[in-house]
C-alpha cells in the first residue's frame, strides 16, 4: 500500500499496523508460482495518509454495480474507486514475492487494478422550501 504526499516523498520511517500479523509464507493463497501463473491478481491499494497505520479489516470493493464503494472507518466515511489512469504507473512499481523455496523473486506483470481510497466529505442537504434568497 502506498500513501499520498502532496511533495511526493514522505519523511516518516513505515511501520505496519499496530494490528499487523505477518503469516507463515505456507499458509498465504498469495504464492509466486499462482501470480506467475495468472491464477491470482494483485490490486494496489493507494490509502490516505491519515489511515495508513490503522487500516479497517474488511473494506468492501466497487463493483459494476455500485462503483464507488463507501464505508465508514473510526467516525471517518471514505470511498473506494478505481482508478484506472495510475494503471501506467503502477506497471512501473515491481513486486518481490517468496517463492516457497526461500528465494524472493519478482513477480511477472503488474497489478490488476490501481484502487483510491479517498475521504468523503459529508455536505448536508439544503431544503429549498426553506431556503431564502435576499
């Protein structure tokens, strides 16, 4: 995951999720020989700053349907969408993955989709039979 940065390059050291587990490499569906395959995809995920070290556990992903999906996290509602102009470069950005055998390997291609979760701002409703004009 990355984060956005109004200069482009962020000062802060990372430092995963207080929640973060890391799983043994055997029991991750995510292996280098089913994204080499092309029977798994990777999607990038660009997060806001202001989230970035306190991620939700389920997010819900757009679809066809509803494609901006929303949902509300620690009193903050955001949105997710795609975002299909960064797909260019995404493809720039090379993903290491072990291989089972010890090794890390960069993995063949890119991600799948490039997907923006962005803060919603909350504007309220005017009624316009109230509303006055001067």
């Amino acid at each position: 995951m990355s984060s956005d940065s109004e200069t482009g390059s962020d000062s802060e050291a990372y430092a995963p999720p207080d929640n973060f587990k890391p799983l043994a490499q055997s029991s991750s569906k995510l292996t280098y020989s089913n994204l080499a395959k092309g029977e798994k995809e990777l999607w990038l995920f660009k997060v806001p700053k202001s989230m970035s070290k306190n991620l939700p556990a389920r997010i819900p992903l757009p679809s066809v349907i509803d494609p901006e999906a929303k949902f509300e996290h620690d009193g903050t509602d955001y949105a997710i969408v795609e975002n299909k102009e960064e797909k260019a470069t995404a493809e720039k950005i090379k993903v290491l993955c072990p291989d089972g055998k010890g090794n890390v390997r960069q993995v063949p291609g890119s991600f799948a989709k490039v997907l923006n979760i962005n803060e919603v701002a909350n504007i309220p409703k005017i009624d316009p039979s109230i509303a006055t004009s001067k």
